[in-house]
C-alpha cells in the first residue's frame, strides 16, 4: 500500500508550477498561475491548469481553463470556467477526428459549436497565455501550422509556429538566453514565447497589444 501511495504522489508532482506576472504598456494588469503535470488520465500525455485573475479594475473576473494535452503535446480535452459577473460561464470542450467541438453553458444558456481542427491542434485564448506553452512544444526550426481555436471568442486561426533556437532576452529586466518560438497570423498578428530549462515557460509577448507575461522569480 505504501508502494502504491508513493506511486501516485510522484503521478501528481508538478513538473513546473509558476506564476505570470502580466503587463499591459508597463502596466501590471494581472497574475497567471499554472501548474503542469502528468496526465490525470492512465494514458501518457500533462494537464495544464492555469488560474489568471484581473482585478486592477472592476468587475474582477478569474479564468481558469484546464487543457488535457495528448502525448504529442496537442490537446484533447478543455474544462474551463468563466468567472465573470456579468457574463459567467463553463466551456467543455474536445478534440474529436480533426473537429473540435465546444459547449458553453451560461446561467441560462447552453451553445454548442463545432470547429474543423486537424492536428496538431491547440487550444488558446486572448485573455490567458500560459495556454501558449504547449503551442511553443509544437515548434521546429522549419515552421509547423498548428490550428488553434479560441473558444470563448468564438475563432479558430492557423498559425505559424516556428522555433528560431536559444536567443538572448531579458527576463524580469535581467539578461537571459532562452529557446525563442515564434508564433505568427491570426489577430495576435505575432507572439514571441520564451522557454527556459526543460521546455519550462518563462515568458510571453505580444507586440501588438503591448503586452508582456514574464515568470517570476520562486520565493
């Protein structure tokens, strides 16, 4: 039994846990907390579940997506909750034979959609950006085309996906060589995620919207 106990610690140990801190025009706008470890499920694959809280103005709202990824690094299956006062909601989601269909359940509401989605496919959204390191896994030095459906905005994009190796950077203002991927289309027009150690993420920005989610240093 102990054996047993000791086997499924190790099965739920995060393999990166970390916190976000993003900003908009220098501006801090909010916290990003994620978490990734193994698969819940017997199958091989991670979890990644993310917590980021906007509340420098009001209403507050938290979104709190969690994304089942396969062990390609595409994902398979979303749970995700909106908490927002005036529009709250759940979204179920699933990546089914190159479709990934989406339901979302308001107070009194319930939508389904279908999106075409042939892998490598991803799950993203505007609001949440630890949601970009299974995208950045999915980059090669050549660049690969990874659909990604945005399902709170109701859009799917194919985007370029591309990565361009260790490159100098900055990370909360101190120098730093990281793996750069690049992800480009779509309304975001280009992101650049960084990696650190082990494929572990370490930031993300968006030019266009002036935006910045840069990982905190551990207490």
């Amino acid at each position: 039994m102990t054996a047993l106990w000791l086997a499924l610690a190790v099965l739920q140990s995060p393999l990166d846990e970390a916190t976000l801190l993003v900003r908009q025009d220098t501006v801090e706008v909010a916290r990003e907390a994620f978490r990734l470890t193994p698969a819940r499920a017997a199958s091989s694959g991670w979890t990644l579940a993310t917590t980021i809280r906007y509340d420098r103005s009001r209403p507050v709202v938290v979104l709190d997506p969690i994304v089942e990824l396969g062990p390609d690094s595409g994902t398979t299956t979303l749970e995700y909750t909106v908490a927002d006062p005036r529009d709250p909601m759940r979204i179920l989601g699933q990546f089914t034979r190159g479709r990934f269909v989406v339901r979302m359940l308001g107070r009194r509401t319930e939508r389904a959609r279908e999106f075409p989605a042939p892998p490598p496919a991803a799950v993203l959204d505007d609001s949440v950006f630890a949601l970009y390191l299974p995208v950045a896994w999915l980059g090669r030095t050549r660049a690969a085309q990874v659909t990604a459906v945005f399902p709170r905005a109701g859009r799917r994009e194919l985007l370029a996906v591309q990565d361009l190796g260790i490159e100098p950077t900055t990370l909360n203002r101190d120098p730093a060589d990281l793996r750069h991927i690049t992800v480009t289309g779509g309304e975001n027009r280009l992101v650049h995620v960084w990696l650190g150690a082990e494929g572990r993420l370490a930031k993300v920005e968006i030019p266009s919207r002036g935006l910045v989610a840069a990982r905190q240093p551990a207490r």
